[in-house]
C-alpha cells in the first residue's frame, strides 16, 4: 500500500487523510486539477462554494474528496453508526439519474478505501421505491439524488435531515430550470439551515442569481476560464435536412473513431434515427427518458466499457456523464437551449485529451445555430461535405405542430389554471427564505473571448472547407 511519506503526494498538500490519498492512487490521479487545487482548501475551511469550470475538469472530485474528509471526522465526533435509522450526512443533487449513477460512483471509488467503506446509494426516478427506503433504512451517509425522487421520500419519511451537514447541487444551472423549480425549492425547505453549501456548474447563468443570493451564506466564488489550448475540434457541415441520414452514416463509415456520441433533440426523432441506421445495417443503442431504467443503465454501461461503438442520446446523457475514449460527439440536431450545446460537446475531450464535435445543420436551423455561437461567443466556418452539398433555395421548415386534442370541461380549467400558475410563477429562489432583505450580487459572470488577434489553429478536417453561404 502506497505511504505519503515515501514520496510527497500531488494532493497531499490539502492535508487529506491518508486513505483517501490511498485511493486516488489507486483511481490514478497525478496531480489536482484546477478546479479542485481552488475548491478543496476552501470547502475544507466550511465555505459555501459557486464554483464553474469546463465539462471534464474533474468538479465532482473536487467536492467528493473534501465531502469525504469531513466525513471522516463527523465519524470520529459521533461514531461510525450515526448515520442510521434514515438519517444521512451529506446530499448530493444532480439533474439526472444516469448523472446520479455517475456521482455515486466516484463517491464510492475514493470512499473505498474508508474504514468502513463509505455507504453512499444513489436514489431516482424509475426504480422500485420500497428497494431505496430499506437502503435508506440500513444507513447511508452520503445520498445522490434527483429532485422528484428525493420528494418521493421525504414524502414517505425515509429520509431524515437532522445530521445533515453538506448540500452539494450539481449542474446547477440545470437544477434552476423550470423542470425542477419546485422540486429543488420543496427540498430546500426540509433541510436544517446550518449546513455548508456547494454549487458546481459548467456556466454562470443569470438564471441562477436568485438562488444564490438565497441560499450561499457570503460564498467563494470559482470561476476556471477555459483553457487556452482548443481540445475539441468543431465543425459546422450544412446539409439538407432529408440527407442528414445519409451524411451520418457517411461520417461513420468513413472515420476510424472507435466510439460515437449522436445528439438528437426529442425522443421521437432518436428513436427514429436508431430505426433509420439500423435499416443501413449500423447498430446503435438508445439513451433517452422513456426507455426503462435499467436498459438505461445497461447501455450506457455496454457503451462506456467499449462494446457498443454508437449511442444516441438526447440531453439526458449531455451532463456529467465521463466516457473515457469518446472520440466524437455529432449534433444530429441542435440543443434547444444555448447552454447545452457546451454540454454536450464536452463529453469529448475530456481531462486534457482532444476530442472533436460535429454539428449537422440544416437550412431550418441556421438561425438557432448562430443564436448559440452568439451565447458561445465562438463563430465556426460553414463546411460543405463532398456529395451532400445543400440546395441553394431552402426548402420550406419542417412542420412541427402537434394534432389539437379534444379536452373536455374539466381539463379545460385545470390547462387554463395550469398556463395561469406558469405565468405567475417567481423567479427561482423567491420562495426560500422570504421577509429578509436581498443579498448583493455575489458574482460577476465572465466569458473569456477569443482573442481576435490569434491566428486560428490548423484544424484536421475530413471534408472539403466552402464559405459561408447564405440560405
């Protein structure tokens, strides 16, 4: 077993205990990353942290280490058996439950060398409930969770927060959306008020302002800027919106990337893609949120250990999900959202590697397209692909409405005051601790922009460069 002693570790600087240098040893860590060299002398002093760094900069070890720290010595204060009967120490939220799979993971990885083993269980959506009470039941000290599923069981008083002492959010940015408003604001209401506090996302919206100045107690704030050396290669190819088909197979056939990352929107237009390769004899597998949990689960398992070359995915699989040798990521659609198109590139290039990331526009999409290189502040060449140049004259959008349903009476009044309670809805964060005064600002969002000096980097391409054209 490694001793810190024979040689001075990288991490050993943030005077962890010795069985977690252990195990980042044995995971292979050699020296912190940037993130992590900020953030865990600061939650080691009990700050509330905001952190933002790049996708793939190591953020959930940076809070998982210090967590485990703590977490050594709650043990040595109130014993190894305090965080029983339902009672946890730590929790974790996180957006998705494959992201929640993910964190559990990590956690339990550098808790395994812990005396005992650090008893960490992650609970979500489409999973048997009474399973998660009776782990709950058993004792666990950190838990990672979704939102709704976590509801689910406070509601069924399986969960008790008296010990609780950390709240880490992951993807914040992601939590503060109006899917989860009123999840994350219900919980936030249950937890004690003392507890230190830990916010980590990939981007500083200004959607998140109200929660922090509610909820982080005079916060460290850590803004990591991009790194200066480009690792993901981007590319921009115009097609036609009836040949994207055929340009995806073309790229697959004709590039030696051992694993690929596809990008669909819906989870109609996936699942339709996976019947569109299959009929050209490519096989893929399906990642989205109507497949039940645990084909989920085996295919993102099947995929990260290499034995299926092509997943595609919507946005579920675009946060936190860490594939060691994903090669390319492929927009077959565009994000909905501006932010997420930093997401979902960022599952390649990863921990200092390269990657590269291409995006399949159709004449439709070009407007949406420079809406996000407006959020992104970076501008890609439009490239044609030999043998799929899109027509001059853009065809008309396709159609995307839905057949109108016949509701009856009732549901009439309940969509009526449904769309009502929507458009009276308070910013995030209003409804937690109201009747005190507003906390200033406490951060400045900053976009680091590409000098426009630079001269651009040669880039490997794998089709002939055109300029832009207007459609």
């Amino acid at each position: 077993m490694p001793n810190q002693f024979d040689a001075p570790h990288a991490f050993a600087r943030f005077e962890l205990h010795p069985c977690l240098l252990d195990a980042i040893t044995f995971q292979g860590f050699s020296r912190p990353m940037p993130i992590q060299a900020r953030a865990i002398p600061k939650i080691l002093e009990g700050r509330d942290v905001l952190a933002s760094a790049e996708t793939g900069s190591g953020k959930t070890a940076a809070y998982a280490l210090p967590l485990l720290q703590s977490l050594i010595q709650q043990r040595l204060e109130e014993g190894k058996e305090a965080a029983k009967g339902h009672h946890i120490r730590a929790l974790i939220l996180v957006p998705t439950r494959e992201l929640a799979l993910q964190v559990s993971e990590v956690v339990s990885e550098l808790g395994s060398k812990m005396r005992p083993a650090v008893r960490c269980a992650s609970v979500y959506g489409g999973a048997t409930l009474a399973h998660q009470v009776m782990a709950l039941k058993h004792g666990v000290e950190v838990l990672v969770a979704t939102p709704a599923r976590l509801l689910d069981l406070i509601n069924a008083k399986a969960v008790v927060f008296n010990k609780l002492r950390t709240l880490v959010l992951d993807e914040v940015d992601r939590l503060v959306s109006v899917d989860f408003q009123d999840e994350v604001e219900t919980i936030l209401r249950h937890l004690p008020n003392k507890r230190q506090n830990l916010f980590f996302t990939a981007t500083f919206p200004d959607s998140i302002r109200n929660l922090v100045r509610k909820v982080l107690n005079n916060p460290e704030v850590i803004d990591i800027p991009l790194g200066a050396d480009i690792l993901i290669d981007q590319h921009v190819a115009t097609v036609n919106l009836r040949d994207k088909v055929a340009v995806l197979n073309y790229l697959l056939n004709e590039n030696d990337w051992q694993q690929v990352l596809v990008f669909c929107t819906t989870k109609k237009s996936c699942d339709q893609l996976i019947v569109a390769l299959k009929s050209l004899e490519v096989e893929a597998l399906a990642l989205h949120g109507n497949i039940p949990s645990d084909q989920r689960e085996a295919a993102l398992a099947l995929f990260k250990r290499g034995q299926v070359r092509i997943l595609v995915a919507t946005d579920i699989a675009a946060r936190g999900l860490d594939i060691g040798q994903l090669d390319c990521v492929i927009n077959y659609e565009l994000p909905r959202q501006a932010n997420d198109y930093q997401h979902r590139i960022g599952r390649t290039g990863r921990a200092g590697k390269t990657g590269q990331a291409i995006n399949l526009v159709a004449h439709h999409e070009l407007a949406h397209l420079e809406s996000i290189e407006k959020y992104t502040r970076e501008r890609h060449p439009r490239e044609i692909i030999p043998g799929f140049e899109p027509d001059e004259i853009a065809p008309p959008a396709p159609s995307r409405k839905k057949p109108k349903k016949v509701l009856g009476k009732k549901r009439k009044v309940k969509q009526k005051a449904q769309l009502k309670q929507q458009r009276d809805k308070k910013p995030f964060g209003s409804a937690i601790g109201q009747g005190g005064t507003a906390k200033p600002s406490p951060y400045k969002a900053s976009v680091k922009l590409n000098d426009a000096s630079d001269e651009p980097k040669q880039q490997r391409s794998f089709y002939k460069k055109a300029p832009d054209a207007e459609y």
